[in-house]
C-alpha cells in the first residue's frame, strides 16, 4: 500500500480530512525519516491540503523533523524539572562526547542531538530520550558511557 494509500485510510476516520494531518505527517517521517519537502507534498496531496499547511503543522510541533537526522536521536528534556537537577551539563556533555551543539547530527550522520521542552518524566530528572526511548535520571557523568553505547549499537 502506497504512503498515500495508507494516508486516505486513516483520513476515513475522521470528520474532516485535514483532521487527519498528524497521524499523517508521523506516517510520511516514520516512511521518509524526515519531512522533506516531497514528503509534505505527498501529506498534502493525499488530504487536499497545501504543502503550506502541513508545512505550518509540522514545524509547530517539535516530534516532526524538518531536516534529516541522524540515525540515532538522542533529545535532552530542559524543561525547569530536569533543569533543577542538571539537564544544561547534560546537554552539554552530549555536545562535547559528539562535537555537535543542540540541533546538530554529527559528520557521519549517526547521531543528532536535540533539546526538548518536556519529555514527561518530571520525577526522574533529567531525562534523555535515545531513539525514543528514556533514560532516567541521567547526569553528565553517564554521557561518555551513553555515547559509547550509540557508537556500538
């Protein structure tokens, strides 16, 4: 079944078709990896939208990703919990362990650094999401073991 195909399936069950734009968009990234600008074209074509539109839905929205990434994401809560408890030296320690700052992959595209307003896990601070799944709590001093980790997997 084609990405369209898949896309007017889900749109079936909903009032309106531009109802259907998320479950959408998070079927083209999970199918492209990023929404490219064909990508968005393809979401909007399938739903009788503008690439514009779902352009604008997407970037509001920071679990869509509007330029490639690596292929292991790793996202740093910095919401004021994690920050309490240290999440800007964790952040920076993945920046140091990857020679990339926040919103960078690195040279050979294996692994992107991102910051995320609130991961949801405010009890267990700081927490990291590595390719959607958290680490909680993790300190500065478990960077280089992580890092070490991703290289291995």
């Amino acid at each position: 079944m084609t990405l369209a195909e898949q896309i007017r399936e889900i749109a079936a069950g909903y009032p309106q078709s531009r109802s259907a734009v998320l479950p959408a968009l998070r079927l083209a990234q999970e199918q492209h990896g990023w929404l490219s600008p064909d990508a968005l074209r393809e979401v909007a074509d399938a739903l009788d939208l503008t690439p514009a539109y779902c352009q604008s839905v997407a970037s509001f929205y920071d679990m869509f990703h509007m330029k490639p990434v690596g292929r292991h994401l790793v996202e740093v809560c910095t919401n004021i919990s994690c920050a309490l408890v240290g999440a800007q030296q964790v952040l920076e320690a993945f920046e140091s362990e990857l020679g990339v700052k926040t919103g960078e992959t690195t040279a050979d595209g294996e692994v992107t650094l991102r910051a995320l307003e609130c991961a949801g896990g405010c009890g267990w601070g700081t927490v990291v999401a590595i390719d959607h799944r958290y680490r909680e709590p993790v300190r500065a001093e478990d960077v280089p073991t992580i890092v070490s980790e991703l290289h291995d997997a």
